[in-house]
C-alpha cells in the first residue's frame, strides 16, 4: 500500500515565482516515487496539475487576490485555515508524513504530531533577507521563533541551499538536515530554432547584443543596481539591448519613467512575466545573462535556469551566487554599478568568451543540478524519515 504524504504551503499554488516552482518539483518527484501525494494550499494560483497528486484549497473569506514574498500577517491568517484544513483531512485519510514548506512548518509539525504522522520542514529562504520596516522586522522576528522550534521539532529539515542548511544545522546540531538544491525552473530543453526565431523579435537590430534579467523587482535582488548599471554600458556599447523578464505592470511603468528620464528607454524591452515552460527559450534567445543579486543566503533560482540555456552570466560576487558559480564561467564582479557594467561590457566585446561561459555553465546542469538528481535526494530523505 502506497505511503501518504501531505504537503501544506501558505504560498500561492501555481505561481511563477522560487517557491511554487520547487513545491511543483516535490509533487511529481514524490508521486513519481511511489507515494500519494496531497497539497493543502491558498484560494490563490493556477491549478497546475501534477500527475498522481490531488490539490485541495482553503476558503477564501476575505477575497484576497494576492499575497507578498516572505512571512505576513496576511499568511498567519491563512496558516489557520490550512491548519483547519490539515486537520480535517488528516482525520479522514491516513497520512504518513507532513511536509510544511517556510511559515507552514510549525503548521506541519502541529498536524503530524496530533495525527502521529512524520513531519519534513523544507527551509527555503533566510528570514534576514526580507528586511523592511519596523512592522515588517517585527513579523520577521516572530516567524523566526516558529521557524527556529519546527527545526528543533521535525523530523528532518530540508534546505535548498547549504547556507540554508548550515543555519538549521546550528539550530538544532544533530538534527538530519538534507541539502536538496534547486533545479531550473522547466523540465523544458530550450529549442535553439525557436530560440533564433525569439532573439529575430527582440532585436531592433541585427547588431544589437541581448542582455536578459529574469526574476521579481524585490530590493533584495539587486533591481537598483542593474538600472543603474545601465547607462555606463550604453555609453560604451550603444548596441546592447536589456530585456526584462518579471515585474508587475506598476513595477515596469515606474522603471519606465525612470529609463524615460535617463534617455535609454529605447534601449530597454519589458517581456512581463513568462510561463516557467516557455524561459528556456527566451533565455537561450539572449547573448548575456544578468543576476544582480545583492542580499541573502540562498541562490538565485535564475542562476540554475541561465545555465541550462547556455548563455554566460554576469553575477555579483556575492556568497550565494558563488556557492553555483565560478570565474570559470561566468562573470564576478563587486556591487557597484560601475562595475557590473563593466562585466557586461567586457562579455559584449568577447564572443569566444561568451560561448565558452556558456558551454562550460551547462556541464554543472547535465551533471548534477537536474530533476534526476532531485528526485534522488528527496527519496533519499523520505526513505530515512519513515525509517
């Protein structure tokens, strides 16, 4: 008989975003696994089904559209919900283990010890990265409390990243803590045909060379940094295009105005955001990759995603962005504007330098960061847990 597994996130289910791309990944590795798979989740998102797994969603009695990154006050409202939710279902169906993801840890853990179930909490950000406002640092403090007692309290820990895992390991020393890293966000090849077809449109010129971010406009991940990076490499190189991939509509018409009032908004092409399914093509679409990330611990999910495409990269040298690259492969350089312009340009007069970037970045992706390899460690991890 299959073992039941109960996954709860307070984290809209499907959104194109870090999180729900990897609690996607965790469905279908599990269902592929062996195991029956439910997923307790906000009124919010696409139904995204994954074969073998059922969704169940909360009510919605305040009609909330959308909900920020990070823990809130809005997410404490719903951690009741999906506790009442868990609760219930647990009652009718015999679950095995709980997999609470960030804020539903604690929720998780509550869940599987009332119904004598095992409890996984998968760690996928550090709390400090979000800090905003007094209220803001406020709720930030308190969820760091809950998260530090489910580390204590569950039976493993998952962390997307080693310096994820190294802070659950100096929580709760002894603990069995797993690193399961990130994957790109699409099982999807990029279609070099489609690819050059992509890159034809986005070129108003033959000549122009595409520089790409992909990734939401939070502060943390380094927004700033890249605008204003910008007119030091149009003032060198005026044939380089930016193409930006995320950002709301509000986002994207105050970046505008910002970009009017520089007198390089010609040279700059928002794309919205993408389906996860259709990036491996656009990436692999672009001559340069942009990762400007400044603050925390975890790395860039995009990082993964600009590998698979083959493309070079141009990275601040932070930790997180060297726990996945290398000088072998891509461009470090500090995080000043000056700077990382400088990195773009250097890439925009060296094509040998840019293919080689990129042949080398897909070799880590073929050889270790892929859904195989994902999927390994997450039985890995379930195998020990029920054991």
């Amino acid at each position: 008989m299959k073992k039941r597994v109960l996954l709860i996130t307070s984290m809209p289910y499907f959104q194109w975003r870090g999180s729900p791309i990897r609690i996607r990944f965790d469905l279908q590795a599990l269902a592929e696994s062996g195991y029956e798979v439910d997923l307790i989740t906000l009124p919010i998102g696409e139904d995204l089904l994954v074969e073998g797994t059922t969704i169940h969603r909360v009510g919605n009695p305040l009609g909330i559209t959308s909900i920020s990154i990070g823990p809130s006050l809005t997410k404490l409202f719903f951690d009741v919900l999906l506790l009442w939710r868990a609760l219930s279902f647990s009652a009718k169906n015999k679950v095995d283990v709980v997999h609470g993801f960030e804020e539903t840890g604690a929720v998780a853990w509550l869940v599987g010890r009332i119904r004598g179930a095992r409890v996984v909490f998968e760690k996928h950000s550090d709390p400090g990265s979000y800090k905003q406002n007094l209220l803001k640092n406020l709720v930030l403090w308190a969820y760091k409390q809950v998260e530090t007692f489910t580390i204590r309290h569950a039976d493993a820990v998952i962390g997307t990243g080693e310096a994820l895992c190294e802070q659950a390991r100096e929580v709760a020393p002894g603990k069995p803590v797993h690193h399961i890293f990130d994957i790109p966000s699409s099982l999807t090849e990029p279609d070099q045909d489609r690819a050059d077809l992509l890159a034809q449109t986005y070129r108003k010129h033959p000549d122009e060379v595409l520089a790409l971010y992909v990734g939401s406009f939070a502060s943390y991940q380094g927004i700033d940094l890249m605008f204003d990076s910008m007119p030091y490499v149009l003032k060198k190189h005026p044939q380089v295009r930016f193409l930006i991939v995320g950002g709301s509509p509000e986002e994207i018409a105050g970046r505008t105005d910002w970009l009017t009032r520089h007198g390089i908004a010609g040279q700059v092409s928002f794309l919205g955001k993408l389906p996860p399914d259709e990036l491996p093509h656009t990436l692999a679409a672009a001559d340069i990759l942009l990762s400007p990330r400044q603050h925390g611990v975890n790395t860039p999910l995009k990082l993964l995603d600009y590998l698979k495409a083959a493309r070079p990269i141009v990275a601040t040298d932070t930790p997180a962005n060297r726990r996945i690259l290398d000088d072998s492969f891509a461009m470090l350089v500090e995080g000043t504007a000056p700077a990382f312009a400088a990195g773009i340009n250097t890439l925009v007069g060296e094509e040998d330098l840019r293919l080689r970037f990129g042949v080398t970045g897909r070799e880590l992706i073929d050889t270790r960061y892929n859904f195989e390899e994902f999927k390994r460690r997450l039985a890995a991890c379930y195998a020990e847990v029920l054991s």
